[in-house]
C-alpha cells in the first residue's frame, strides 16, 4: 500500500516541492479555495502558474485528484514534470491499449497516486465507470475549461460527460481552469460542469509590459528579418505550416542568426531538444507552428512575431502572452497583410469540411483497413495522407480535418505526434519475475536488460527508451526487441507501448453506417460557424486603427474597459498627432505621380515615397487600396486602380 503522506501546510507543499517560498499573486487565494472545498473557477493568463493553483492543494489533501486535460502532449509533459518532482502520477488516453489502462485504474484504485491525468474522452469508457466509485478523488480539476463549451474556440463535445463523476461523488468539489475565455463562455462553463456557488478568479488581463504592434507590409519576410535585427533578446516566429518554418529557420541562419524550427511533423524527441537548446539560449529565435507553446516557461522572451496569424484572438492572446514572463519589456508584432488574411479564410473554410469528403473518408477508411461491423480491429494503422488523398480524391487538408472529427466523436484514435521513444511498465514484482525467468529462458536476457538498464523505477513509473539504443545493446534488430516487448506483455509480465514513426491511428468503434445525426453533424456546422465569426473579430483587430489594442483585447475578454496602454502603434500613432489636410494631399499626390503605370513592391515603394513618415504613407496607402484607387495583384503587388 502507498506511503505518502500528505503535508498539510501549502506553502511548506511549495517549498518542498517547487522550490518556491511565495505564491505569485493571486495563487495562494485560488489554492485556499480548492482547499477549501469551494468550487472554483479561474481564468489566468498564459503564464499565470494556473497548475501550481491545483497541483498544490491536491497534495495537502489524503486521496487522488483527477486532472482532465484535452491534450496528450500537456498530460505527458505534466506528469513527467510530477514524477521529476518526486510526486506519483499517471495518465490515461484512448491511444493505450486495455492492459496499460486496466493497470492504471488499478494503481488508481490502490492510491497509488496523487494525479490522475484523463482524457475527456476515457470518462465513457466502461473501464473508466467501473473502477470509478472505488478511488479515493479528492478534487475534480478541468483544466483547459473553454472546451466544455460549444462558443469556446477549441471545444471538445467529451468534455460534456465530466458532469457525470459529479453523479458519482455528489460532494466532490470542482476547480477548473482556463487562460482565455470571454464573458459568455465562462458563464456557459460554469452551467456546463454544474457548479455551486463557484468563487471566480480573474487574473490581471493586461499585460502592461507586452507592447502590441500590428505592421501594414507584405513584404513580411524582410521586416521580420529587420526587427529581429534591430532587438537584442530571444523570441518566437509564429508561421501557419511546417515547409514555412523551415525556409524561415533557414533564412536566419544565412543572416548568422541561431534560429531552430518547432512543428509537429518532427519526432518529439527532435521538438523536445530544438525546445531545449532554445530554453537554455543556445538558440535566439523559435520559428514555431501553433505546436509550439504548451508548457514553455521560459521567462525572458522579449518578443513575439506573429509571420502568419491564428484564427482567433484566443489563440494569439496565448501566443502573444508567451513574451515578457519576466516582467520586463516585450513586444507582440503581427502583420496586417491581405495575402495572409485572405490565407486565414481559407483555412478556416477547410478547417470543416463538406459531408461529401467526410464520407468519402469514412468509407475509405472502413475499406483500406477493412473494418467489419461487427467488432473493432485493435491494431494501429500509420496514416499515409499522400496515399489517402489520392485514393479518396479528398484534399489532404480534407482528410486530416475528417480525421480529426471522427477523433473528437470517439470513432478513432488520431495520434499526429511522432513519438520515437518506446515506454514500459513492470506489471509483475521481483517474485514474479523470478519464477517466470526461470520458465522461460528464451526471455531471460531481455528480462535482465530491462531491469539493470531501467532500475528500479520500472515498478513505479513508465519508463520512456530509445528501440535502436537498446536494440543496439542487446546486438539485436529493433524489429526483434519489439517482438520480445510484445511477448513479454502477452505474458502480463509488463505493459508496453512501442514508438511511433508517423501519424497512426486505431479504430474504436465497429463500422456503422454513417449518417449526419451518427456524427452529430450539426454541431460540426454550427461550430463553422462561430469559427467564421472569431475570424471577422481577428480580421476587425488587425485592421482597425481606432481603439488601443490593449483595450480592444480586454473587451474581447470580458474584462473592464481600461484606459488606452499608450505604447501600441494605435496609441503611438495618436501621440504623434494627426496629418493636416495639406500634407495629407501631398501625400496622395506623390503615391499617386510614384505609381506611375508600373507594378510595385509594397515594402519598397513606401521608402520611395518622401513625404510624411512611414506610418503616415503606409497609412494612406492602405486607405487608397480599401477606396480601389489602388489595386493588389495576385502577387501581392500594387498598381494603379482604375
């Protein structure tokens, strides 16, 4: 039976533990609530330490608090984060098989742990509802609570069960948490998870050290180039796609900048050391995907450039708010660029797909694999989108977007991250062990590499390990250790999942015949919808020149409409006072005679102009180009309208 035993004191929990002698502020009001058995719901900003606001009263308290996380990744790197700390815990997702998963419910049942991380997904699973009443939970916590609402930019329809553990521990107190939500969700949140009485707690929004700055220039790359240039200190380059952040990473290393790519086409061994270098400033700048964020602490970001935008202000709040952790100054610099713009509703218009290419896939799925109605193939399939695309005649966007909703509606597995470390997890205990060595001999070799190249930890925790390294110790093909994982957990001597070198997946349920209720297709359309509308809000943010940005982001959030932040470029640019007419025309008038009956650059042709200043010229253009006076090309390049 477990030995630990709480401590009672959260700040003793804090030192002992993080190393820290005081909460941030508000932290130590957000952890007495948990402690307190008060429903509690608390919107903190990226960066606020919203984990430390439950994983620490959970450790002052006897029992098991269970965490529901959407992310696999987050939950993995959580829980490795716990166990580092010396502190139990586990996670389960629907991507392990029934032994890891039966294993851990049990480890669960026995207090073995103090976290039980979960995928919403797994509340469902009989498995799950069965073992349930028999663990000792001391606190429910939600973390990424906006996903358990339907107006939320990332919902997740399984978050909707989480209600029912309530059904099984009526008392059990509820402390979710969120970084972004607005008003409406928040109070949908609380309605969906049946709160009582909840205390909120809302962090300070503004972040009066991050200036935000949104630049009218299609020529993105070389202004990109000249402010990283020009500004000492680490950052991050947001781009849209994995080929972007490559030629990007390239591109600054030609100019003699340290710069590493972040996407999730890469091995997560590869995502975990790029992370690293850049951590420990080996590397200045992460050119990054929206992969990249989650868990990154590092304080000393002084600015964050957004090359492509998310499709929400939710989204580039988060990654904006990844500068400047340490208190000083950072900017936000995003690009209002129609090019890119009009690249966001595409994307966005592919985001869901037709119900022409979700069958498409479905059936294609269901023959490729051949999938019978009648029980589920357990087996892992790796995703071939190339092969798929073309045999479906489906874009490929199509298919991973069809993917991705038969995932989030529990008939599949999707597991994009290419994982090349195997774990493990000795189920039997050294007696055991003994005995079965001693039965079979073919095994014993592989038995006693484990345990000497392990050690003992493989009784408590997953242990991750390289294939090739081990393989090459054993002088062995990694084809035959997997053989012999495999064989070793047939035997029930230890629980195994082996490395992923590409995108897979596993089905969950049997075929059905599908239909748009079976999905429940509406939700999808509906969800489009909002989508369309978060996007018209990024689209009025990076286009208005009115209203401070810092303001523009606070209202957006429901928090209380503060003063101007006086250092965005609106705030700027209103110091600087406006152009009288006079100039104004002079302005207009040299564009005009410049532009002549030629195509320009847009970056280049600002610098030919000689009046005003930069802000004022890009100013007026962009006011030409809205009046049709001035013409884009498809290249991007400006002409005379007509």
């Amino acid at each position: 039976m477990p030995t630990f035993v709480p401590m009672r004191d959260p700040k003793a929990v804090l030192k002992a533990h993080w190393g820290y002698d005081e909460f941030r502020p508000m932290q130590a009001d957000i952890v007495q609530s948990v402690l307190d058995g008060q429903d509690t719901l608390a919107l903190l900003p990226t960066g606020g330490g919203k984990s430390i606001c439950f994983q620490v009263p959970a450790m002052c308290l006897d029992g098991m608090a269970i965490v529901i996380s959407p992310l696999i990744a987050l939950m993995k790197d959580q829980v490795e984060r716990l166990n580092q700390l010396g502190i139990p815990a586990t996670y389960i997702n629907s991507a392990m098989s029934k032994s890891q998963v039966d294993l851990k419910l049990q480890g669960a049942m026995d207090g073995l742990y103090k976290f039980l991380y979960l995928a919403p997904e797994r509340i469902q699973s009989d498995m799950f509802k069965m073992r349930l009443p028999q663990m000792q939970v001391s606190r429910l916590i939600v973390d990424e609570a906006h996903c358990i609402s339907q107006w939320g930019y990332d919902f997740r329809p399984a978050y909707r069960q989480i209600a029912e553990i309530r059904e099984v521990f009526p008392d059990l107190p509820i402390a979710a948490f969120t970084a972004t939500a607005t008003k409406f969700v928040q109070e949908d949140t609380i309605e969906q998870l049946g709160m009582r009485q909840p205390k909120v707690f809302r962090g300070k929004f503004r972040r009066d050290n991050v200036r935000f700055f949104v630049l009218d220039d299609e020529q993105v790359i070389v202004r990109t180039l000249e402010i990283i240039q020009r500004t000492e200190g680490s950052g991050i380059v947001y781009v849209r796609t994995r080929k972007l952040a490559e030629r990007i990473r390239d591109v600054l290393r030609r100019e003699q900048i340290s710069a590493g790519a972040y996407h999730g086409g890469m091995l997560n061994s590869e995502r975990a050391h790029i992370q690293q270098e850049w951590v420990e400033n080996r590397l200045r700048i992460m050119v990054a995907t929206n992969a990249f964020g989650m868990g990154i602490d590092k304080p000393d970001v002084r600015f964050v450039i957004h090359y492509n935008l998310p499709l929400d202000l939710e989204s580039y709040y988060q990654e904006a708010g990844r500068g400047g952790r340490d208190g000083e100054q950072a900017m936000a610099i995003a690009f209002n660029n129609p090019i890119d713009l009009a690249q966001m509703k595409e994307w966005q218009a592919q985001k869901y797909p037709s119900w022409d290419a979700v069958q498409k896939v479905y059936r294609g799925l269901m023959d490729r694999y051949r999938v019978p109605f009648d029980q589920i193939p357990f087996n892992w399939h790796e995703v071939e989108f190339g092969a798929m695309s073309a045999q479906w005649e489906v874009s490929v966007r199509d298919v991973f977007a069809v993917l991705r909703i038969l995932h989030l509606e529990g008939f599949i597995h999707f597991q994009e991250d290419r994982e090349d470390k195997a774990s493990l997890f000795m189920k039997a205990g050294p007696s055991e062990l003994v005995l079965f060595r001693r039965q079979n001999p073919a095994m014993h070799e592989l038995v006693e590499f484990i345990l000497r190249t392990a050690g003992g930890v493989v009784y408590a925790q997953e242990v991750k390990f390289s294939p090739g390294l081990w393989a090459n110790k054993l002088r062995i093909s990694a084809e035959k250790l997997d053989a012999g994982m495999r064989r070793l957990e047939q035997f029930g001597i230890l629980s195994y999942e082996p490395a992923t070198s590409k995108p897979s997946l596993k089905f969950l349920k049997p075929q059905i015949r599908l239909t748009q209720s079976s999905l429940n297709w509406p939700l999808y359309q509906f969800l489009k919808q909002e989508g369309d509308k978060r996007l018209a809000k990024i689209e009025d943010y990076m286009t208005q020149r009115k209203t401070c940005r810092a303001q523009i982001l606070e209202t957006y959030f429901g928090a209380k409409d503060g003063e101007p932040c006086g250092v965005c470029d609106v705030c700027m640019n209103r110091r600087k006072g406006k152009l009288t007419q006079t100039d104004e025309k002079l302005i207009r008038k040299e564009i005009w005679e410049k532009l002549g009956e030629e195509t320009w650059d847009f970056g280049r042709f600002i610098h030919l102009v000689t009046q005003g200043t930069t802000e004022q010229r890009e100013s007026i253009l962009r006011d030409m180009v809205d009046k049709k006076w001035i013409k884009v090309d498809g290249r991007g390049r400006i002409l005379r309208g007509k």
